[in-house]
C-alpha cells in the first residue's frame, strides 16, 4: 500500500509539474485511491489534449488564482508550470499587471508577491511591515 501511495505521489508530480500540500494532504487522509481518482480527473480535464494549450490554460489559471485572492503558495506552482510550458517572466508580471487593474489593489499584491517569490527571490518580500512610526 505505500508503495501505491508513493508511485500515486510521483504520478502527481510527474502529470503537473509540480505536487502541492493538497496533493499529500489527500493521500494521507483518504488514502492512494482517493489520490489516483483525484490524478485520472486532472489527466481527463484540466491536462486533456484540446483547443488551448498547457501556456494558455496556465496563464487562465493564474488569472483565477489572482482574482480569488489565492495562497502565494498555490500561484507559485502554476507560475512555474506556466514557466515550464512555455511562460516567461516578463509575460506573466504583465498578465498580473492587467488582471490586477480589473480584481484589486490586494489580489494585485497577492500575485506580485507570489510572482516575486517564483522568479525574483532575491528582491525583499512584498508581504511585510517596512517602517511603522
């Protein structure tokens, strides 16, 4: 049984790209079947060969990610599947940019963040208190 859950977990990463909280989360609490189920519904939808692309169907992801106001934690694994389909940088600021204008100043913020913690680690975190007087 733990081997299908470890085989389940890599089958996870090896479909997305990426393995989020969620993913163990759902295997340790219902166990590899539960997990292979949720796997098979990703591969029939949302990784399916159709009209959009793996770029484009990230890209629109990220869009609703930002407008719900998503963990920076959840962006950052579809910015870099957006990366690794294609993606760069630069496109997805710009597309945090504009989606952004439309959604609020703090989902704005949430995916500049999220975006700054993907790509440019090196530049201090969005997300704290500089100065308080």
């Amino acid at each position: 049984m733990a081997m299908d859950m470890e085989q389940e977990l890599k089958r996870t990463t090896a479909l997305r790209g990426f393995r989020f909280g969620l993913h163990d989360f759902v295997a340790q609490l219902k166990g590899a079947d539960a997990l292979k189920k949720h796997n098979d519904a990703i591969e029939a939808g949302y990784l399916k060969k159709g009209l959009l692309d793996r770029k484009t169907k990230e890209l629109a992801i990220i869009v609703a990610c930002i407008a719900l106001k998503d963990s920076t934690s959840h962006l950052r694994c579809h910015m870099h599947a957006a990366k690794n389909a294609g993606a760069t940088p630069e496109e997805i600021l710009e597309l945090i940019e504009l989606v952004g204008s439309w959604t609020g100043s703090v989902a704005r913020i949430n995916g500049l963040e999220a975006w700054r913690a993907t790509f440019r680690p090196d530049l201090p975190t969005i997300d704290r208190v500089v100065e308080l007087q």
